[in-house]
C-alpha cells in the first residue's frame, strides 16, 4: 500500500527532537510527540474525590473490556457539566487502571480544557488536524496526559476532516490505553459533528437534573442512534 503525503510532518528541528520524546505507532501516519513541560493540576471546582471515585465502569468493562477505548463526552445542552465529567472520567481510569489515559478537547466552539489544567490552547487537536504533528502534555496526575483544542480559528472541522479525525485517534491508540474527548453538546445539532460518531468508540450523555428535558432527549434521537450511547451520566442529582 502506498504510504500517504497527507500526515507526513512538515518538518522536525534539533532543538524540538532534544527537548521533546517523539514516539510513532506502528501504523501511524503521525508522530506524537509527549511534552517534557507539564500542565498544572486541574482547578479543584472541577475535580474531586466524591466525583471521580463514583464512577462504576461495570458496563464499559462488559462492552469493550476496556482495552483501547475511546469515549465521547457530550450531553444535551451546554453547561450541562460535561467537561467536570470528562476530566473526573479520564483521572478515575488512570488511577483505577494505571493505564496512560489521554484527555482531548474536542469543543472547538468552547473549549475549557485548557483553562482546567491551566495549558497553553495550542497546539492541540485542532492543530493536529491541520495536517501538523500530535502534541500531547503530561499532567501532574499520573497516567494522565492532555490534548488541548488547539488554535481552532485555523479549522472547522467538516466531513472532510473525518479520515483525518480517524488517522489520529488511530495514531494515539498506539500511545495510549484510554482516550477520553469532551465533545461538544448535542443541541443545536447543526453545530455537532454528527460525522465523527462512528470514529469513537461510544457517547457518554451527562445529564443535568436541574434542566435536561425529556423531550429534548426525543430530538436527540431523531438524530443520533440510541445505541451509540454507552452510558448516562446523572449531574446535580438532589440527596
């Protein structure tokens, strides 16, 4: 098979490959390169022992027996408290396994990551899809490494980017055992990237108690496979 031009880097000087380790998986059309600089821990406000220490992953272990996995994190409505959940999410899956679990920002309209584990924005994932290497940093939680958006003024992501989407998560499931992408809400569904479902390995829907609407889950369904959805996450749940 004839190896592609798309995801060959433009190029790498001396000072980057000394400063940084560069990893390739075997079929990557990608490098990956892991940052020396390490984000700082994430905000307390997101981040808490009653949260991630809540997480059951009994169904997640019978479907996929949690080996290269990746999950989608969304939810209805923005605000709904997806990004706490993706962040408490990955930091229980590399604590619980001691796996190397990444965390990638995949809101281009309203990305938080960054902001979390006080990260630069970029290069992050929207960089990576403009054809330039994957650059992931380690975070002071073991096992844990962040993916931030990116500079995503440079892309809007369509589908045309879908193979390039499934290169890289290709390329990162050499890298690592888990990958958790907190996606985008659902609703409007005109700004959701429907195209890039299937490139995952399933959806996890947090739900806010306090406003998610039946009937917004019925307009979510006319227009995502029910299946698609590992799980639900319930938010603000009243004691």
């Amino acid at each position: 098979m004839k190896e592609s031009k798309l995801f060959i880097p433009e190029r790498f000087d001396e000072d980057q490959k000394r400063e940084e380790r560069l990893t390739v998986g075997k079929e990557a059309l990608l490098p990956v390169t892991i940052t020396k600089e390490k984000s700082e821990s994430p905000i307390s406000e997101y981040v808490s022992a009653r949260h991630y220490s809540n997480f059951n992953f009994l169904r997640l272990s019978n479907a996929f027996s949690l080996k290269k996995t990746t999950i989608g994190i969304t939810s209805a409505n923005r605000h709904d408290g997806k990004t706490m959940v993706a962040v408490n999410m990955a930091i229980s899956l590399a604590r619980g396994y001691q796996q190397k679990t990444l965390l990638i920002d995949f809101n281009f309209q309203n990305p938080q990551l960054h902001h979390v584990f006080d990260a630069p924005l970029g290069p992050g994932l929207a960089d990576a899809m403009d054809q330039k290497l994957i650059k992931v940093r380690p975070t002071p939680e073991p096992n844990l490494y962040l993916m931030t958006a990116g500079h995503t003024k440079e892309i809007n992501p369509g589908i045309e980017h879908t193979l390039v989407l499934r290169n890289i998560l290709q390329t990162l499931k050499e890298e690592f055992e888990f990958i958790v992408i907190d996606m985008t809400s659902i609703l409007p569904i005109n700004e959701f990237p429907v195209h890039f479902i299937n490139e995952v390995d399933g959806l996890i829907s947090v739900i806010d108690t306090t406003r998610t609407k039946k009937t917004e889950f019925n307009k979510i369904f006319k227009h995502l496979d029910e299946h698609r959805f590992m799980g639900y996450v319930f938010n603000k749940v009243k004691k």
